[in-house]
C-alpha cells in the first residue's frame, strides 16, 4: 500500500530529471550495437569477396532486423541477469559506437583533402573499420576473460552514474556522421552535399542574395508557427482540455486539405517510359485485354486498374496518367497527415511539421531538379496500400477491423510487393501484441484471421477473372517480373558505392523503434516503457515496417535521391520523437532541449532547402502558389482551362515545355505513325505497328503511337519493353496466332535494327505469311504497308512501291550541315571554351552559336540520340549517340571530310580511331559492325 502511494511521487520526480535516459538506454546500447555489427558485416563481406549487391541486401536486412532484436535481447538480458555487466557492456556498445562513427568522421575529412580521395576512403575507412571491431572484441574479450577489468569499468561508471554524457555523445557523433558521410566527394568546393544549395552555382547564377534571404525567413517562420502551435496545445492541455480537442480536429481538416491542394502539379510532368508500364496495359485492357490473363504489369494490377479507370473519364494520354498517379500520391499524402496526427498528442504541430516534411520530400527528389510525379512508382500508386494498413491499425486499439480488412483486400489486388508489405504489417502487428501478452493460443487465431483477410484480394481477382475471361489469372506469369526486378539481378539492381551515406538516419530511425517494441514483448512488466507500449506497437512499429520496405528501394537500387522514398514513413518516427523531446525541453530537462536543439537545427535546414528550390521561378513544379503568382491562374475555371490545353498540346504532338517528354525525334516518329495510321487504316480498332526503340532506346514507340490514335496492337502486347523481360509472356505473345487478312495496314520503321526481338520476331511471321507492299506517304523514318497474304488474289488496288532514297538523302544533309557549322563555331570560340565536359549552357556563355536543330530543351542532340563534347587542350571530343544507320555509309565520309575533324571512330576506344578522311569502302566496312556511335575528334 506504502508502494503505491508513493508511486505518483516516483514518477513525478521521473518526469523532473533525465531519468528517461534510464528507460531508453537498452535501445541507445542495441543502436550502438547494431552499428558495430553492420561494421563486423562490412568486413566480413569485404574478406569474403561477398558479391556486393548480396553483400549490400545481407546488410541492410540484418541492420533492420537481426541485429536489433538480438542485440536488445542481449542487453536486456544481461540486465536482469547481471545489473553491473549490463551497465558496463551498455558503456563499451556505446563508447565504442562513439569511437566507430568519430574515425570514420575523420578518415572522410582526410578523404575531402586526399588526392585520390575515394580511393583513400575505400581503403582507409575499411582499415578504420577493421580496427575498431578488433579494439572492440579485445575490450570485449579482456572483460570476459578478467574480472579485475571488469571490476575497474563498473567503479568507472559508479562514479559517472548519468547516462546523459554518453548518450549525448552518441548523438552528436551520429549527427557529426550525417554531416560528413552524407556524400563522399573529395576536393568537393562546398565540402558536402547538403551545403552546396546556399552557395551560387555560377556568377550571377541561382540562388541570388534575395532569393536565399526569403528562404531563409520562409523556414524561420515555419519552424516558428510549429513550435507555438506545441506550447499552443500545451496550454490548451492544462486549461481547457475540451476546447483542445476540438481544435486539433479542425486542424487535422486544414492540413489534409493542404496536403492535397497546394501538392497538385500543375505541369502534369510524367516520364513516358515509366508511365507506359501501366499505360500500356490499361491501353490494352481499354481494347479487350484481360487483367492477368493476357495483360500484365510490373507494379502489378492495382497501378493499371487506377490508369484504366482514368482512361475510361479522359482520353488516352500521359497527362491524364499523371492526374491519375497524382490522386494516389496525394491519397498518400493525406493517409501520411492522418497516420502522423494519431500517433502523438500534440496534433496540431504534428499535422504542420507533416506539411513541412511534405515540402521537403517533394523537393528533395534529384537533389531539388526532379519531379516526384514523373514516374508512377515512386510513392502513391506503389505504396499506397501498404500505408492504409499502417494507418489501420493505429486507427483503435481492436486488433481485427474493418478498415484492416480494406486494406488487406485492397493490398491483395494491388501488386505481389502491396501484398507482402501489408501481410508484415498485419501479421507483425498481430504477432507482437500477443508475444507481449503471452496470448499465444490468440496468436495462432489472429494470424489465421489475418491470412483469410489477405487472401480475399486475391480470391476476389481470382473469381472475378475466371467469370469475366473463363480463365485463372496466370499469376506465375506475373511473378516472372521478379527475375528481372530484384535486388541482386543485375538488371534492375545498382550495387552500393559506399560514398553516399545519407540514408544513416533512415536506419537509426527503425533500428531504435524495432529494438523498442520488440523490448515490450521481452519484458512486458518490468520495462518503463509499457506505459506506452499501445503507442509502440500501434504507431510505432508500423511506421518502422513502411520506412524498411520504402528504404528496400534504396538498398536495391543505390541511386542516392531514391533514399527520399522512405522520408515520410521515416517522418512517422521522427515528428513524435522530437515533439516529445521538445516538451521534455519545454520542462526544463537539459538533454532533451541539446536533443532538441538538433532536431530544429535539421527541419530548419531541409525548410530553406525546400523553399529555395520549391519556389523558384524554373522549379520542376507548377503548383497552386506558383500557378496563381507567375500565370494569374488563381480561379478554378482558369485552372481547369491550363489542364485542357496542356492536354491538347500533348494530343496534337506538339512540343512542350516539360523535359520529360517525349524527344523531339522520337515525337516525330510517333507523329509520321499516327498520320499513316490515320489514313490508312481509321476504322480499324488494331493495327500492326513495328516502330521500336525511342532516343532512350527503351522500346516504346509502338504503344505511344497507337495510344494517340485510340487502337491498340493486333497481338496481345502490353507494354512491348516490359513483354520482353519475362519469358512466358514473350512466348504467350508469339504464340498467338494473329492472322492479317490481304489489305491490312502494317506500320514499321524504316531502320529495322531499332526493333527489338519481339517485334522482328512478328516482322519476320509476316514476311513469312505473305508480302509487305509500300504504300504511298511512307516517311523516311516510317513505311506504310498493305498485307498481302501468301496464296491472295492480287488486290485490285495494287499498292504503289514508292522510293524515297532521295528524301533520306536529303535528310541526312540537314544533319551534316548542321555539324559542320557546329564544328566551325566550336573552333572559333575554342579559346573561350574550358577544359572537360561541355553542355549547352557552358557553350551558351562562351558565345557558340549552336544550330537550332542540335538542341532539344537545354540538351545537345544530333540525329536520334544526345551528343556529348569534352575538350582536352587543343582537341574536341564529340560523340554521337544512335547515329543512323540506313545512311550511315554516306555520312562518315561526308562527316570524315568536315573542316577541323582529324580522327573518327564507331567505338569510345581510342585505339579504334581512323584518320580522317574516311573512304567509301572504310566506311562500308564501319557501318557494319552497326554499333549506333560515332566520335569525332576536331582540332580546335
């Protein structure tokens, strides 16, 4: 009775000191673990010789789950058994983690000043990791081995009893880490990365004094109204509790509805060769394909049904797409404000941060020059599921729901990666609860619930499928994706470089949260932390889940921006922790206000970030702010009108502004396509079309064309890029037997080795069944043929052969005009010209004059592809891309006899160079290795 009297007293004086410290110190000593066991994995990987694409995937699954749940379970263990060997192995974790993380510091500051300095990182950030494992197992060792060691760490920490020194230090060193490591880059002018948005780019150039000077006031502010809407709610808590809860809910609508107005794009930005992965089988599906039958999608059947339903409201293009995909980021978004406001008190400050970090992701992809929306697989359409899950079970405490229940119906239908990352957020979930319980009889029935409640996806597919086609969806068909989309194909996968360590903090984040809950369950009545632990396994440890699956991304595919895919879950985490420190801080408590200090110091950084490149004048985004302000698009009538016109701009295959877009030589095949088409075959729902690969040499063409003619292919194709990828889906498409009748139209390119294998595989079925006739209009990049089946009558309206060998002529001396008075300028102002690459911009401010035709945006190009230049003292570099190769044998020698043009060769090797000039018989020989390069070498 005594005890539970003076318990409230306990806990008071608990909340006056930093005694906290003392319940998250087993989570400080399992991260401080964790790092040391990810460095033992680094060297063992690299004496191993380990791949490193699987060294890369053993690493980050055994950073976010081995490691911290066996290193808690260590410690906690060691803590009941041994209170003073607990305290002293808590000491050596996060000392030695403090050591770790300061010689890595210093080993990338020698690197920064080195001459080769990634090659000095490399080997002295490896022989830095090696010694402090080695030092650590010593210390480890000697412990064990020596109770007089053992004896002088415990007098050493009895009289330094306060965690607050280490675990101070532990967070410095960390953010010291951050900092320094955030991106290797030796002899780097601004010494990292994240300073380099300050500082002008060039003379005169971005960002300009005032323009830093409003961001910078911008984030002030923002940071300012978060922290006086925490000691806002603060108050409201203490005085009139009713009135604060109703205030936090009007703020929830105001920040959802900012969330999801002030997001939109209005530049209906989209990138056409990742949107065609599900506008293509939404095309098909449009023209009578069925969904897993015939029609298939890498990110799965959720992505095309979103894009078809779009498609059934709008016509077929890649705007209306983007406004597709754009619903499902901004459902995101909102799903992300509703998630962040219930996992924590203080609600409104939360939804307000949440806005800022939305800021921050949006500008932060490609380093603030890319566009989230320009590929649908970014955020929303990928991972939308799998966050309705999350904010499912931390809606309420029941444990089964009906909004579980959609979310698991929903993430079964949507993609096989939608359905195993919301399987491990139901079951996890489930599974914590009852392991902390000790309910394991329930266990085994909510995991049984759970399954079912999975399965219904997709059952329902399943059902719906074999009524609608009389087939079972071919779902081993779909998985076939994965043999080219995984972490270690050497596909789709970039292994890691180890000079980009930004992501460290994502880590932490789940390192320290998946060591919390799974402590709840170890030690479910004794822990500190069981007062929250609803908090823990509802909030936080979904949150965790959806930041490790968004973060796989990353460690699959190692291109440093895609890391800000798991930024908003990494929010979740994030927001709450610093909200409570900072009310910790607010109550006077010392190292949470240093904690604190920190986190500001961060949202503070990523807000002038976000507001210099979100708002400048050439921003990657057109959102309302910018809309109202540049354009007097203020009113909905005028917004509306700015979408159709964009999306007639795109309909009629004109240029725009987007740098996205489709190439111009590409536009203007698809264009020439779409002409032949609709004169030749206008009422026809199919058309065979054979036009191949784009400037990206993606195979696309095809689908693009028949999309804006509203037909679709004679056989059942999808996406012809992603088709080629999976056997069984190239085969199904081969082996259906598409019978042309005599008279059907057949588009192809006039350069048959731009085809890929499927469509020369279809080409030479043709060949075989009958004859291709031209037609009158052909192109010189296009022809049209009628089908003459083999064994036919002669159509009475014989198709007229029609030779253009003189107009590709005629079109091959535009080109070869335009290079060689490119070549004249580039000598003129060769002495204005610096020494390395040169992009147009640089040959704008050295006064080139560039002929119109080799620029596309602010990009050079030439032909079909991009041309790059290098000048080297007195010689310049220029190299072709997709240089043409049904008139290539009459360009080399022109090209070879252009004024100042000394050496040329088909490869980027310099012992494959020929003199200039360049004879017809050399040339024919050159030609037929059909290699698509071409460099030039001129003497300036």
């Amino acid at each position: 009775m005594k005890a539970d009297v003076q318990e409230p007293y306990r806990e008071a004086a608990r909340h006056r000191s930093s005694s906290w410290l003392d319940d998250v110190a087993p989570l400080l000593s399992s991260a401080a673990l964790t790092l040391l066991g990810i460095l033992v994995a680094i060297v063992l990987g690299d004496l191993l010789a380990i791949d490193s694409r699987q060294r890369t995937i053993l690493i980050f699954f055994a950073g976010i789950l081995v490691l911290p749940v066996s290193t808690v379970t260590l410690q906690y263990w060691l803590d009941r058994r041994w209170p003073g060997v607990g305290r002293s192995f808590e000491a050596l974790n996060v000392w030695c983690a403090v050591a770790a993380l300061t010689s890595l510091v210093l080993v990338a500051l020698a690197a920064w000043a080195a001459r080769n300095g990634v090659t000095f990182w490399y080997r002295a950030g490896m022989h830095a990791a090696r010694i402090v494992v080695f030092v650590y197992a010593a210390l480890l060792l000697a412990a064990c081995l020596s109770d007089k060691v053992l004896d002088q760490a415990r007098s050493i920490i009895a009289r330094a009893s306060s965690r607050a020194v280490p675990s101070v230090a532990l967070v410095l060193a960390f953010a010291a880490a951050v900092i320094v490591l955030f991106r290797i880059g030796p002899g780097h002018r601004h010494f990292s990365p994240l300073f380099d948005f300050v500082f002008r780019t060039l003379p005169g150039g971005f960002p300009d004094r005032s323009s830093l000077l409003l961001a910078i006031f911008t984030a002030v502010l923002l940071v300012t109204v978060g922290a006086c809407l925490l000691m806002l709610e603060r108050h409201l808590a203490a005085t009139q509790p009713a009135q604060l809860r109703l205030t936090q809910r009007v703020a929830l609508v105001c920040a959802l509805v900012a969330s999801t107005v002030l997001s939109f794009d209005f530049s209906l930005a989209g990138d056409p060769f990742h949107y065609m992965t599900v506008m293509g089988p939404a095309l098909h599906l449009l023209h009578g394909g069925t969904l897993m039958v015939d029609t298939f999608s890498q990110y799965g059947p959720g992505p095309v049904l979103v894009t078809y339903l779009a498609f059934r409201l709008g016509p077929p293009s890649f705007a209306v797409a983007s406004i597709a995909i754009q619903l499902c980021n901004l459902l995101f978004y909102a799903l992300f404000i509703t998630a962040l406001w219930r996992s924590t008190m203080t609600r409104m400050s939360a939804a307000w941060f949440g806005l800022v970090f939305i800021l921050f992701w949006m500008s932060a992809w490609d380093g603030g020059q890319g566009n989230v929306n320009v590929a649908p697989s970014v955020l929303g359409a990928r991972y939308l599921p799998i966050l309705l899950m999350a904010v499912a079970i931390g809606a309420r405490d029941a444990r089964h729901s009906a909004l579980i229940f959609l979310a698991a119906f929903l993430s079964g239908l949507w993609s096989i990666e939608a359905f195993v990352g919301a399987f491990v957020l139901y079951s996890g979930s489930l599974a914590l609860r009852n392991l902390r319980d000790r309910s394991y009889a329930r266990l085994a029935k909510d995991l049984a619930i759970a399954a079912v409640a999975m399965m219904s996806g997709p059952a329902a597919l399943s059902v719906g499928t074999l009524l609608a086609a009389g087939s079972w969806p071919a779902f081993d068909v779909y998985l076939g994706f994965l043999s080219s989309y995984n972490p270690i194909g050497q596909f789709w996968s970039v292994p890691f470089d180890a000079t980009f360590w930004g992501w460290i903090p994502i880590l932490g984040g789940v390192v320290i949260a998946v060591a919390g809950c799974w402590l709840l369950v170890i030690d479910n009545k004794r822990s500190a932390l069981v007062a929250t632990s609803d908090t823990w396994l509802r909030h936080a440890l979904p949150a965790a889940i959806l930041t490790a699956i968004t973060g796989s991304y990353f460690a699959a595919r190692s291109v440093d921006y895609t890391v800000a895919i798991a930024l908003l879950p990494f929010a979740l985490l994030f927001i709450p922790t610093a909200l409570w420190l900072a009310g910790r801080a607010l109550d006077g408590d010392r190292v949470a206000g240093i904690l604190t200090a920190l986190a500001t110091v961060a949202v503070l950084w990523a807000s002038i970030f976000s507001c210099l490149y979100m708002f400048r004048i050439d921003s990657p985004y057109s959102l309302l702010p910018g809309e109202c302000r540049h354009h007097d698009r203020c009113t909905p009538t005028a917004l509306y009108t700015a979408l159709r016109e964009k999306m007639d701009r795109e309909l009629a295959l004109r240029s725009t502004d987007n740098p996205w877009s489709l190439d111009d030589y590409d536009r203007a095949i698809v264009a020439d396509a779409k002409h032949l088409i609709e004169r030749y075959a206008a009422n026809s729902p199919k058309v065979t079309v054979l036009l191949g690969e784009g400037a990206n040499t993606w195979q696309m063409l095809s689908d693009i064309a028949l999309m804006y003619v509203s037909k679709w292919h004679t056989s059942p194709r999808s996406f012809t890029f992603s088709d080629e990828l999976v056997p069984a889906i190239y085969a199904r498409i081969l082996a259906t037997d598409v019978m042309l009748a005599t008279g059907d139209l057949v588009v192809r390119r006039r350069d048959e080795a731009s085809l890929g294998s499927l469509e020369k595989a279809i080409l030479e079925r043709l060949r075989a069944r009958g004859s291709l006739c031209e037609l009158r209009g052909s192109t010189p990049e296009v022809i049209a043929y009628r089908f003459e089946k083999t064994g036919d009558p002669q159509s009475p309206e014989a198709c007229h052969q029609h030779q253009i060998d003189d107009e590709a002529a005629e079109r091959s001396t535009a080109p070869l005009q335009d290079i060689g008075s490119f070549i004249d300028a580039l000598r003129t102002a060769g002495h204005a010209l610096p020494d390395g690459p040169l992009d147009y911009p640089t040959l704008e401010r050295a006064g080139v004059a560039v002929p119109p035709n080799l620029i596309a945006g602010r990009r050079l190009v030439s032909f079909s592809g991009p041309m790059l230049l290098q000048k080297r003292q007195s010689l310049l570099t220029i190299d072709l891309y997709w240089f043409p190769k049904t008139t290539c044998q009459q360009l080399l020698p022109a090209i070879s006899q252009l004024a100042g043009v000394a050496r040329m060769a088909i490869t980027a090797t310099s012992a494959d160079e020929q003199d200039a000039p360049i004879s017809q018989d050399r040339a024919k020989l050159l030609c037929a290795a059909e290699r698509r390069f071409l460099r030039i070498t001129a003497a300036l």
